[in-house]
C-alpha cells in the first residue's frame, strides 16, 4: 500500500516536515535558531549557488522566509523572498492533495483530474518563483 502511494507520502510528509520545521525554528539576529533547543543552525548551511557564483538563485532567503512567515512576520519574510506568499499556500494544499490522493489510491478511484489540478499548480508555483528570482536580479525586490 505505502509502495502503490510513494510519491504522495513522500509529498505529504515533505510538506509537513517543512511547515513543522518552520514553526520551531526562529530568527533573530541574523541567524536560524531552534525554538527547543536554541542551537544556531545557519552556520550549519549556505547556499552553494551563492557561494560559488555570488548571485542569489529563486530559494536564496526562502528558509528565513518561511520561519518568518509562520511567526506572522509577513513583511520581512516578503524581503527575504516574495515567493513565500504562494509557496506557503501550496505546501498546505498539498497536505490536502496528498490525503486525498492516497486515498483514492487505496480506494481504486480515479483521480486524474485531481492530478492535473495539482500539475498545474506546481508549474505556477515555479513560474511565480522563477518571477520572483528575475525581479530579485533586475533589483526590483530586496536581495538579502
């Protein structure tokens, strides 16, 4: 059963994972925090694009982005990266997606249209993304 819905799982539980990982951990002052345990986890990363060819790539800022924006600090989180507006959203539709596809799944239903609905939005989430990434360049939105 769990072979059969892979890819949906692996969605769901992404999606979670990050909107959970996103809760406990904070910034402040510059750095990524856990709320738990308050370890410093920033140094722990940094963007291999950026390191190598100092030019952000379209995720540059979207880990402070999403802490931010889980602590209803919307505006600094839309400095880091605009495109937290419409990728939070879709991480929390495809929690719904992703229930509702496993159990069609298990149930033998068809569920094509449901696929392609979820298709759809994923390649509008990367255009608005990759919209975002362009403005970011052009300077039109913040670089941080």
């Amino acid at each position: 059963m769990i072979k059969k819905n892979l890819e949906a799982y692996v969605f769901l539980i992404g999606s979670i994972a990050i909107i959970f990982l996103s809760i406990i951990l904070k910034y402040q002052d510059g750095a990524v925090y856990t709320s738990i345990f308050n370890i410093r986890v920033s140094s722990l990363y940094s963007c291999p694009i950026y390191t190598v060819f100092k030019m952000p790539c379209p995720t540059c800022g979207l880990t402070r982005a999403f802490i931010l924006f889980t602590h209803f600090k919307f505006i600094e989180a839309f400095r880091y990266n605009a495109g937290v507006f419409v990728i939070f959203p879709y991480l929390l539709a495809q929690i719904l997606f992703q229930i509702i596809e496993i159990h069609r799944t298990n149930n033998n239903i068809n569920n094509n249209k449901l696929r392609k609905l979820n298709l759809y939005l994923l390649i509008l989430v990367g255009v608005l993304l990759i919209s975002v990434w362009i403005l970011k360049l052009l300077h039109v939105l913040p670089i941080i």
